[in-house]
C-alpha cells in the first residue's frame, strides 16, 4: 500500500488550521500578545503535531523496508493501526488546543493575569518593573478599547504597585516605566469612557506618594508628582463632568502624601498643585483653581521659612486670578491679604521676587501677570 502523502499532508494542513482559525477568533490587541509571549503560543501543538506525524511516517516507512520480514498480515496491521493511532492523537490534540487557546487567551483577565504574575516575580528579583513582559501588558493597555477593558490593565498597574511597595526591599525607585506608561496610556487619546481609569490611576499615585521613609530615593515620588499633574490637566482640557471635577480634586489633594514625613518635597508638590491650578483658571473652572489655591494655603501655614519657589508656585496662582477683572480680581486681592503674613518681606518684594524666579524658570505668562498684580496693586494702594 502506498502511502498517500497528498492525503496526509492535506489533513496535516487542516489540523494544524484549526488552532490557527481559533487564534484568529481573539481580539487583535490580546492576539499580539497570545502570539508573542512564551508558553502563550500554540507553538507547543505544532512541535507536538509534528512530532507525532514523523513518527507515524517513520513507523510506516519502517514497515515498508521491512515487509518481506513483517508479512502481509502484520505489514497491514501496522500500517493500518500505525495511521489511525497517529490521526486518532492529532485530532485529540486539536480538540484540546482548540478548546484551550479561547479558554486560557481568549479572555482578557487570563492574559492580564498571566502577564501580571510573571512581571511581579521578574520586578521583585529585579528591584523595578520593566522589561519585555511588562511592555506587552502595556500595550495591550494602550491598544484595547477605552472603558472597562483599559480599566482592566490600569486594575493590574494598580496590583503590581500595591505588590512591590509592600516589599522590605522596595528603595524608592522601582516605577519609572509604569508611571511613564499609564500618563502615555491615558493622555495620548483621552476618551470619556475612560474617566474610570483616571480614578484608579490616582489610586496607584498616592500609594506611591503615601510609602512611608526612610527609603533610598525620592525618584517615584518626582515621577509620581509630574504623572499627577499631567493627568490632572488632561482631566481638566478634555472632561467636563462632575464625576470629573471630583477626581481632579481627589489630584490635588493626594499630593500632600508626597510631604507626610517632611518637606523635603514641598516645593515639588507647589509646582505640581501650581500647573493644576493655572490649568484651571484657562479652562474657566474656577473652583478647581480656588481649590487649588487653598491647598497651597494650607500647606504654607505653620511651614517657616517658606521656599522662594513655594511662594512664587503661590503667587503666581494669585496672579492668574488677578488679571481676570471682576470678581477673581477681589477673591486675589483678599487672598493677598490673607496670606501676606506667611512672608517675611513686604508683598512688593515677595511679588517681585517671585516673577523673578518665573522668569528663570521660564513661566513668562506667569511672571508678566505677577508684574500686572504688582502695578494693579500700587494703583489700588494710591487711590
């Protein structure tokens, strides 16, 4: 009996088809991830598939060069029982591939899940999160739909944080390319449905800002304090709902965990509240930007001698009120009298002192609206 290798190579075909149409069925975002990662493929069914036809071929191939030896009878009987024992595994194993490939990677929370488990162990014996793995979890973040299926990622962020800082040995920087991937997950095309993930996302922030010290570094608080007010701005350009606001505030008041053991961050947390607050006052939300304002406030109080850059970070908040004329301009000027005893120099030369450093520092729009509250003040002082 010939062996009908057109027959045998088609059926291969075919079987080896089936798990390949039912990849096909998985989203593209979870199927570049399927493919790519190790024990994540269905290259261990092909190597198996493969392995179990040779081995039929090679039996059948035996048998031929042996049939003189073998017999008729015994020669059929093999070759008989030799295909339908190869064939009878093969569909075996397709059934169970085909069953398992949707089952395991079909579904979001398995591949995330996996995904995480491995970055967690890789971070702990690492010391920080990054590599190939946890690039694949972030991108698959990054191109899934916005809503509950990002909000699934963003979740996993939130379980690796919440795992590596309960470590003895978390130093304080181990989070550079987390936080730097959920800004760039969220703020390159922000979308409505993703106001879910900006609350989780201040969730993972503040459990890095509320660690307590001593630690080695303050470099994910750094990241943490920039990653909150560009989230927070992004917030305030692109959503306007009072779900919204009420996430924008919980930003602004998660940034005092950054100083709960100390100052030593104050003037990264005025600078942080500072970009929410003028952000605020362009987007015409006044009340974040008095919210803002006020927590400056409270943070300067029983704080002696302030920084220069906390007072200019204060002032020029003021100052963004200021040239709005009207009722900003007499809620400025009685915030001026409220805290002008927090500074050791007369307001004159605190306001001038503060456009100086704006001005170093490159916040021009800031610093001529500093020199605009100073001359408006003069005018106010001669009447």
């Amino acid at each position: 009996m010939a062996i009908p290798f057109d027959g045998l190579i088609t059926l291969l075909v075919f079987l080896v088809g089936v798990p390949a149409l039912i990849l096909q069925l998985i989203s593209v975002a979870e199927r570049r991830v399927v493919v790519k990662r190790e024990r994540m493929d269905v290259s261990k069914f092909l190597f198996w598939a493969l392995l179990f036809f040779f081995v039929g071929l090679s039996v059948q191939i035996w048998a031929t060069l042996n049939k003189d030896v073998l017999g008729e009878i015994n020669y059929n009987f093999i070759e008989q029982g030799t295909w339908v024992i190869t064939f009878a595994i093969l569909f075996v194993l397709v059934l169970k591939v085909s069953k398992q490939i949707p089952e395991q990677y079909g579904q979001r929370e398995k591949i995330v899940e996996k995904l995480s488990q491995v970055i967690l162990k890789e971070s702990k014996d690492k010391g920080h999160i990054g590599g190939t793995v946890f690039s694949d979890l972030a991108n698959l973040g990054k191109q899934c739909d916005p809503g509950p299926e990002r909000e699934m990622v963003v979740n996993a962020f939130k379980d690796l944080v919440q795992g590596i800082i309960a470590d003895k040995k978390y130093s304080g920087d181990s989070f550079e390319e987390l936080i730097e991937e959920l800004v760039h997950m969220l703020v390159s095309n922000p979308e409505p449905k993703d106001l879910c993930c900006y609350d989780t996302s201040i969730k993972i922030l503040a459990a890095i800002l509320s660690v307590p010290g001593p630690i080695n570094s303050d470099s994910d608080k750094q990241r943490t304090l920039h990653a909150i007010s560009k989230l927070g701005r992004t917030l305030l350009e692109h959503f306007e709902s009072v779900e919204a606001d009420n996430i924008i505030l919980d930003y602004v008041d998660s940034v005092e965990f950054a100083i709960l053991d100390g100052t030593k961050m104050l003037t990264e947390v005025s600078q942080t509240i500072f970009e929410i607050g003028v952000c605020a006052t362009g987007a015409g939300q006044d009340f974040i930007a008095i919210a803002a304002l006020d927590k400056l406030t409270v943070l300067a109080e029983n704080r002696s001698p302030l920084p220069n850059e906390f007072v200019a970070d204060m002032l020029g908040l003021v100052a963004h009120l200021w040239v709005v004329e009207g009722s900003r301009r007499e809620f400025a000027a009685q915030k001026l009298e409220e805290v002008k005893i927090l500074f050791p120099k007369s307001l004159p030369q605190t306001i001038d002192d503060a456009r100086i450093h704006c001005l170093r520092t490159m916040y021009f729009n800031t610093a001529d609206n500093l020199e605009a509250m100073k001359k408006g003040l003069r005018r106010r002082k001669k009447k």
